[in-house]
C-alpha cells in the first residue's frame, strides 16, 4: 500500500537565480490590488520567476486569458528544459520569518492526492477546512492540465500536539544542508531551507497520527484525519480534478507512479505557537445602504450577543451576529450568497487584512464587511464532526505572511 505522505524529487533555482526575484506571493491574494501585482512585475523584470509561473487571480477576469495561461505554460516548459533547475529528492524544511518578525516552521513534502477530498462529509484522511467554490476551478485546470511543472501555495495542517514531528528536526537543523536563503520581496519577511535526505522516519512519526486510540482522544471519535488543508485548497482541489481526468486514461500500473497523482505542499503544525488565525473579510461591491440594512435586520432576527464591523461611504454601522464565530461567519455569508441571488450586479472579494480592506473600500466605494476570527484549537474537531467550514472562514496569518511560491516539481508524464 502506498504512504500517503511521498518523497517527491524537488527542483530548486540554480544559484545564479535571484531567488528574491524567483519567490513571489500566492495568487490569490491582493486581488481587488493590482497596482500590488504591478510593482512585483516592475521588480522582476526579466529575471526568471515563479510570478511568470502562475496567473494572479486579481486577472482573471481580463480579455487576454488564454494567452496568458499560454504563455504560462510555455514558460514552465523553458525553464524545465534550460539551465534553471537543481533537482533534490527528499523534503525542506522551512523556516519562515514572518514580517512581525514570527518565526514559522513547515515542510515541503508531496502528498497522494488519492487520499484527499474536497468534498463535504467524506472520508478521506487529508480534508479540506472550507467549501470550495466549484467556479473557481476552471482557470486554475487550465493553467495544470497543459503544465509541467508545479510550485505550491499550498500550507496543510497536522494536529501535532506534542510538538514532536517538525519541532525536533528543526532542533538539529545544524546537522542539515542548506537549500536556500534570502528575503521575500514585497515585505514578506524572510525564508530559509534545509535538505532533509533521511525522510522515512518523518513519514513514521506523521502515520502514527493515524492511531486510532490517539484519534479518539483528541476527537471523541476514530473517524480518521491526517491533515486538513489550511491554505490554497483551490490549488489542490484542481490537481485532484485534473488527477481524477488523466487516470481514466491509465493503467492500474500507469496510475500508481503517475507524477499528477500526487501534489507538493508545505505542512504546518497546527500547534505552531507562530501561527495565527486571522479573519478574512469581504468587500462587496455593486451594493448601497439597502445592502447594509438587509444584513442587519436579518442577522438580528437570528439573534447574537457580539458584534461585527461595517463600514460604508465613511460610516460605521454594527451587525449582531453569534458569539460562536463559526457560526457567525456561516450566518453571514449564507445572507450575502442570498442577496447576491437577487442582486446580480453584486461581486465579493476576500480581502486579509483591516488596512487592505479598508482601503478597497474607500477607493472602489466598497461595503466593508470585518469579519469574525475563528479559534484554530477547533479546527479539526469541527472538520471532524461537521465537514467544511464555509468558503473563506480563516487566514493563516496576513497576507504578506502567506507562502511564496518557491519549490518546483516536475509533473510531466
């Protein structure tokens, strides 16, 4: 059987690569900011760079689509074929200095994507935390299924509580060849990795997650989960989409080394004292002051003792929502999903941050919603007991805190 934790071959920019140009931040952040995807693009310049690897979501909905993806695709293929790469097989191990100076630990690996669904209620042992929003995921397989390579923003959660996986190969990290060093543009902070080549003891110590009386313990219950999908869910749900396509084509023997079945991502302990929860806010656009009175009558009638922030042409107003924060955010975008219903001119974006968003608001005449945060010690019970949040519950962190596009795998049949 196989494991699903897997010890991908990585590639990694040759040193004459300018790694802080190479690095830059993932997608799907900043977008209702373009002028931020402006100024990477004016820093990068001509040097090669992940930047020229993706499609910054804030683009989207632009004329020139296909030729952007285009030429995405074909700036994987030069990359793979000329002198830009250094393969390693085996893991990194990250350490990330966050902008307020935090430092974060994790650990490129490769999971099997024939362990993981986005599906609601499922029993998949790698799950994701939110709905994901089947629309979105068009693009993004476009982009994959004409790819040959992939570099994650994808950050996935496990539930060490003894802080005994990540934290003591950190602790002999002297022992440990360095990968890289260098700042992240853009106020990122700092990124440093180490070569891990002796990985089977790690995927020991991940399995025995798996137990299932250290299951109940922590659950009330054996149903089994390995990791939970903190950040990028959209990214890994198009690899399982484009992996769910190809392996119709393959043989039981083709499939089981197939390089799209499985995915590079960063996991994280949930229990890194670093990583903090933050709400994710929306800015609604195309809406007035009916917007706002709608919300607030009907979330009153639902009832609640707290309190949420709304901002609007200058003005300040408060919803009631419900002191559980799950629930208040489940409350209120169910409310916004049915205004939009009736309101076709009304779009939501995502925004992190109170600076960002009100900001947007105040430039693009934007509703500002700030939303509830969600304790992260619940995490997994509630993925447990009750299946995803919904879509855009959390952030791990700000936005400048959010991973960098940096390791590369080659997923070329």
């Amino acid at each position: 059987m196989k494991n699903t934790v897997i010890v991908p071959k990585i590639l990694l920019p040759k040193s004459n690569v300018d790694m802080s140009k190479w690095s830059v931040i993932a997608c799907d952040q900043f977008t209702s900011q373009p002028d931020y995807w402006e100024q990477v693009q004016n820093y990068v310049g001509e040097a090669c760079s992940t930047l020229k690897l993706i499609f910054p979501e804030v683009f989207l909905e632009d004329s020139d689509k296909e030729q952007r993806i285009k030429a995405i695709n074909g700036n994987m293929r030069d990359y793979l074929q000329g002198e830009v790469f250094d393969e390693f097989q085996g893991f990194i191990l990250v350490e990330r200095t966050t902008p307020d100076g935090q430092v974060r630990l994790g650990l490129v690996l490769a999971i099997d994507l024939e362990d993981y669904e986005y599906t609601p209620q499922n029993n998949a042992i790698i799950k994701a935390t939110e709905r994901t929003v089947v629309e979105r995921l068009p693009a993004r397989i476009e982009v994959r299924k004409g790819a040959c390579l992939e570099s994650p923003h994808i950050m996935m959660l496990m539930d060490d509580r003894k802080d005994k996986i990540i934290e003591e190969l950190y602790a002999r990290r002297g022992e440990l060849q360095v990968a890289y060093d260098f700042q992240l543009n853009m106020g990122g902070g700092r990124i440093k990795g180490y070569k891990v080549v002796d990985c089977q003891p790690i995927i020991s110590k991940i399995e025995a997650l798996l137990d299932k009386d250290t299951l109940k313990k922590k659950y009330g219950a054996d149903r089994p989960i390995l990791f939970a999908v903190g950040d990028g869910n959209h990214s890994l749900a198009t690899a399982k989409e484009c992996w769910n396509n190809i392996k119709k084509t393959l043989s039981v023997e083709q499939a089981e080394n197939h390089p799209a079945r499985y995915a590079l991502c960063e996991l994280v302990n949930l229990h890194d004292e670093s990583l903090q929860f933050q709400p994710i806010h929306r800015a609604i656009f195309g809406v007035g002051e009916e917007f706002v009175k709608f919300m607030a009558d009907r979330l009153t009638k639902i009832g609640g003792d707290s309190k949420v922030k709304v901002v609007y042409a200058d003005k300040e107003y408060y919803w009631s929502v419900s002191d559980n924060a799950s629930d208040a955010i489940a409350d209120i975008q169910q409310l916004m999903d049915e205004y939009n219903s009736t309101h076709k001119g009304m779009t939501i974006d995502y925004i992190h941050g109170d600076d960002h968003l009100l900001g947007v608001a105040q430039s693009k005449n934007a509703v500002a919603v700030f939303m509830p945060c969600l304790e992260k010690d619940g995490l997994f019970d509630y993925v447990v007991r009750r299946g995803v949040l919904p879509r855009k519950s959390f952030s791990m962190g700000h936005a400048e805190d959010k991973r960098y596009y940096l390791e590369c795998r080659n997923i070329d049949w």
